[in-house]
C-alpha cells in the first residue's frame, strides 16, 4: 500500500496539465495535502507550489523525504528522459511514471520507430538519420515522397515535427536543426517520416507493466491557428467525446497497437508503468502511431480528466501495486473542451508579465474550470508568463454545447496580447 486517507502527494511540474492533475487529486478523500514544484499561478490555489523545478531530481526526492511524501507523480516528459523514477526508486520513495529505459518510447523518436518494427506496431515508413550529410543525402534521394515530415530525435516540447513540401524546404529545416540547433541537442539526429494523410487521435492509457486501463480519447489541435494553419505547438486545445473513436477501432488500438506495446516493453526488460499517450493518425490504410509520449497529453489532460468520475489516487495505486485488472474506472458520458489562451507571437516570440483578469467570472460559469498553464502571482494578482497560459475547460452532455458554454466563457478573460483558436472541437462536430 502506498498510502491511506491521510496521503500527502507531490505533482511535479508547472503547465496545465499539472494543475489539472493536482485539482484531481486534491478531489480524493485519501489526500489531505497536494504539492506542486514548481506549480504555477493557478496551482497555487489547491496545492501548495514549491521552489524547485522539475528537474532538481535530487532536491525533488530530499524534499519528499523531508516532508513524508507519500506519493510523486510526474507530470512532464523531461524528468522522466533523465531517470527521476529510478532516482526515487533507489532511494525507496513511492513514485508513478516509467524508468529512464521506458521513458525513450518519447527522448528517442528513432528509439520508437525501430521499437514499433521490431514489435510489429504499425507506422509511417521513415529514415533514420545521424548526420548532417547523411539526411541531405537521403533527401536528394527522397524514396517516402512528398510532403515529407521532418522530426528531431530528441525532445522539443511539441516544435520538432515539421511538413516540408519540397526537397528545398526539407534541406533548409534539416539545416535548420542539424546545424543551427534550433532545437539544441534533440535535433543532433532527425526522422525522416512520410506523411499520413487521416484524422488524428490522441489515445492515452494507464499502466502497471501488464494490465492496461485505457482513457477516453480525445483530439489535440497542434497548429496556432485556425484550420490547422501555422507552425506546430504545444497544443491549442482540445475535446474528447466518445464519438471520436467508434467501438471497433477502439479494439483495433488495443489490439494492433497498446497491447503490443506494453507487451514488447516487458520483452525488453523495460516494463511500462505510468502513464502512455499514442498519438495515432487514423487512414484508409489502418490506424497507424504517429508518436508515443511517456506522460499525459496537454492540453488532452484537461478534457480527459475533466470526464473521469473515479478516484485518481485508486488508479495510481494499481499502476504503483502493478494491480490495475482490480481497479474499476468510471467516465462521464458526456463531452469536453479545452481551449488554450496564448500569448501572441507564441510558439516564437512572446510578451510575459501581462495581466490577467476575468478568471473567477469565467469560472462561475456552469462545469467550467480553468487550469493555469503559464501564469504567476504577483502581488496576489494572476500575471502571464508562458506561451501557453490558460485552459478554458468545460463539460456538457454533449459536444456542442460543451463547446458553446467554452467560447462564452472565454469572453470574460482578459490580458494583453491574448490569442486563441476559434475552431476548437469543430471537427467533431461535423462527424
């Protein structure tokens, strides 16, 4: 047992999709306090925010001991790549995510692609490439056709994916992150993928090493603007209603994709315990993996967990226990949406410090809640500080109201320089 109804849990991370985890489990009956380090503005209300960053691994694993932690939960990918699990593992210390050795399914996309061939999982053809004149090479003799996706190897918080059109656009985005670091290190080695054509889907479940739970699933919108126009971000927003997937592809996931998956990792000797997101792209070919994240989907974190009805801390005891075939999961069979309000200029260059006022007005209103994802407290007062700075979230019976009582609430919101999408949950709605 990793705890009882007088558990103190620490959340490690700062965005939205961290305090959407700290609000959950503030909810449980077994919680009687919830920690966020770094946290954020929004955090700071159900949590108490420690001055630490997530990857302060060592001072993150002394303060749980200090303060008697009963539990860590991860939230983002970059602590997990650089083997916090193991840290707190060795140190005896209850922790939820994979090991550094599970965590490569996302610090490696080259690590994925050959995991996938190896275990039969289904995905885009691709080039793996590990030098500058290596790629310009396979790209002079392009055999995956265009458009061409172009992707770092190593993590770029959701940037490192590119769609060249031509094989002098493809040159210069190789340039780009081959030599000019754009991305740092992450772009040291690239993927050369072909496209997909089809609707994406972001499909996430729970894992203790065997048994699976799955989520609802849910749709991300990557591009900055409306219609899927502009460069790749972190994530605009996004919905989840039952509708996106009908039963029997929801089988075909779990049969095809997950369950080879997490089958293939205990083969491996790096069993999957935590949380695994799969982003997949839907085609007249089949469903195939765009990618695989070692942690929950953000902003996919906010309507998913928007919709669970059941006990987190129940969920993360069978994950930690390897004992999820005795947990039963629950969800509203309603819809959700989350909208992000970003900072103009984002994901280049953007204003912080800006004022932000409306929120609790926007949250009186009915099944909407908003969850902090770049944002700090100054003089008690909500200033931005991040690219990515809200998530309007809310509920309905179903998509398009869920999606109606969202935008209305938007229009309370205030700060300067503020952007969003207005098409959010729209391609569901047209289904």
């Amino acid at each position: 047992m990793i705890g009882d109804k007088s558990m103190r849990i620490l959340v490690v991370g700062s965005g939205g999709r961290e305090h959407t985890l700290v609000w959950k489990l503030a909810q449980s009956s077994k919680v009687t306090q919830v920690f966020c380090a770094p946290g954020n503005g929004g955090t700071a209300n159900v949590s108490q925010n420690v001055a630490l960053s997530a990857t302060q691994i060592e001072a993150l694993a002394t303060f749980v001991q200090d303060q008697r932690i009963d539990l860590t939960v991860v939230g983002p990918e970059l602590p997990l790549t650089l083997g916090i699990v193991d840290y707190f593992t060795e140190k005896g210390l209850n922790i939820i995510g994979p090991t550094k050795g599970a965590a490569q399914l996302e610090g490696s996309k080259i690590f994925a692609k050959d995991f996938m061939n190896r275990h039969n999982v289904p995905t885009a053809n691709y080039l793996a490439c590990e030098s500058y004149k290596e790629t310009l090479a396979s790209i002079r003799c392009n055999k995956l056709g265009y458009p061409l996706v172009i992707k770092a190897d190593g993590l770029a918080a959701g940037k490192g994916v590119v769609i060249t059109q031509t094989m002098l656009e493809a040159e210069s985005v190789v340039r780009q992150m081959m030599q000019d670091r754009i991305f740092g290190k992450a772009g040291e080695k690239v993927l050369l993928e072909e496209h997909l054509e089809g609707e994406e889907v972001s499909f996430m479940i729970f894992s203790d090493g065997d048994h699976i739970l799955p989520m609802v699933p849910s749709q991300d919108h990557k591009r900055v603007f409306d219609n899927d126009q502009g460069p790749n971000t972190g994530g605009m927003g996004a919905y989840s209603t039952d509708a996106i997937l009908p039963v029997e592809q929801h089988q075909t996931i779990l049969k095809t994709i997950v369950e080879p998956t997490i089958q293939g990792m205990a083969i491996e000797g790096t069993p999957y315990k935590g949380i695994l997101y799969f982003g997949l792209m839907v085609t007249k070919q089949g469903i195939k993996v765009l990618e695989y994240n070692v942690r929950m989907g953000d902003p996919e974190t906010q309507p998913v967990l928007y919709r669970l009805k059941s006990d987190l801390v129940d969920i993360f005891q069978g994950i930690y226990e390897e004992d999820l075939k005795s947990v039963e999961v629950t969800w509203d069979p309603g819809s959700s949406v989350c909208v992000v309000l970003a900072s103009k200029g984002y994901p280049g260059e953007f204003e912080t410090g800006n004022l932000v006022t409306g929120i609790s007005d926007a949250e009186a209103t009915e099944n909407i809640n908003i969850f902090h994802a770049g944002t700090s407290v100054k003089n008690d007062q909500i200033h931005t500080n991040g690219g990515r700075v809200l998530g309007v979230t809310g509920k309905s019976t179903n998509l398009s109201a869920a999606v109606n009582q969202v935008y209305q609430a938007i229009k309370k919101v205030r700060f300067s320089n503020m952007h969003y999408r207005l098409d959010i949950g729209s391609k569901g709605l047209v289904k």
